[in-house]
C-alpha cells in the first residue's frame, strides 16, 4: 500500500496552527480556580492538554506541525518524552510520520515498573542516537529535563525539545543552559 503524503502548503500550516489554537483553549485552557503545577508554583488557568491530545482532530494537528518541525532533520529517527504528556504526542506524531520521514517512538517513565523488563525508557530507542524529545506544556522545563537525563544515559544527543505550549516561566532558559533549544508551538501569550 503506498503512502501519501499531504502537501504542507503555507495556507495549510496557517489553517492547522489557527485550528488547533481553538482547539486548545477551548478543550484544554481552564482559566476558573487556582492551579498547583508540576513546579510547585501556582497558577490562575492551567493547560490540562489531555483532551486535545487525546481528540482525533487535535492529536493530527499537532502531530502535522511536529513532523513539519522535524522534517529538515534527517539524522533524528527517534522522538519521546516522559509520561504521560508525551505519550498521546509521541504517538500522534509516529503515526503521522510514516508517509515522509518515519520516526520511531518512546517514553520515559517517571519511575521504573519494577516487573516486566523495569525499563526507564520503553518503545523503540537505541542508546547512542539523536532524539528530540516531546512535551505537551513546559513551564520550568523541570518535567522536560528529567526525560533528557534519562536519555543522555544512554549515549543520547537530545537535538531539541519541542513542546505544544510553553508557559514562558523558565523551560526555555533551563534547556538552554543544558545546550538545548526549546521549540514551542505556541507561547502563553498567544492563549490567554
């Protein structure tokens, strides 16, 4: 069965960016309470990513603008992230991939299972490569940094951190002083 690929014309990247903006802060931008986050702080709206990751319309758009992000990168075969926020992405995103520039998929766990094979780092990855890893929200880039220790153990060059919103709260700083560029889809300011 032969793979199509779908032509990534500037109307259509503008189309999938604009819609899955819409999506975001209508499926997955709560703004009522005050949030406790990953990093400690707290918060006046949080981005529960879930339910646009997991919805079929959204996990194509961003999967679509991802592998557009990676597709002038030939040397990078391999993307993951830490559970959960990047399970549903990674996923999205192997799927996606076949018709252009086939990438194989992986999680970090935040702890090991302690049965089975008790892998930190589960899918296909091979120790030595060059990964881009995944994040559905950054905000310090704390959660982000664990799941580059993890792959840097392995011989891994972390190429890049790509990340469906960046709160603007430090991850960009934090990666770059491990040498890292974070790649965000959309920034804080362009939700609220």
């Amino acid at each position: 069965m032969a793979h199509v690929a779908v032509k990534a014309t500037p109307q259509r990247r503008s189309f999938g960016k604009t819609r899955l903006l819409e999506i975001i802060k209508n499926r997955s931008l709560l703004r009522e309470g005050e949030f406790k986050l990953a990093s400690g702080a707290t918060s006046k709206y949080y981005l529960d990513m879930k339910p646009t990751t997991f919805d079929p319309e959204g996990a194509t758009l961003i999967a679509e603008i991802i592998c557009e992000m990676i597709a002038g990168d030939p040397e990078v075969r391999y993307i993951g992230g830490l559970e959960l926020g990047a399970v549903p992405v990674v996923a999205a995103c192997c799927v996606i991939s076949l018709s252009n520039h086939p990438l194989q998929g992986f999680v970090v766990r935040k702890e090991r299972k302690g049965h089975g094979t008790n892998k930190k780092i589960d899918g296909n990855f091979e120790g030595g490569a060059t990964v881009i890893l995944l994040d559905d929200v950054t905000t310090s880039g704390g959660s982000v940094l664990e799941a580059v220790a993890a792959v840097r153990a392995h011989g891994c060059t972390v190429k890049r951190v790509i990340t469906i919103v960046d709160r603007q709260e430090g991850a960009s700083e934090n990666l770059a002083k491990e040498g890292i560029e974070l790649s965000p889809i959309f920034q804080r300011d362009e939700l609220l």
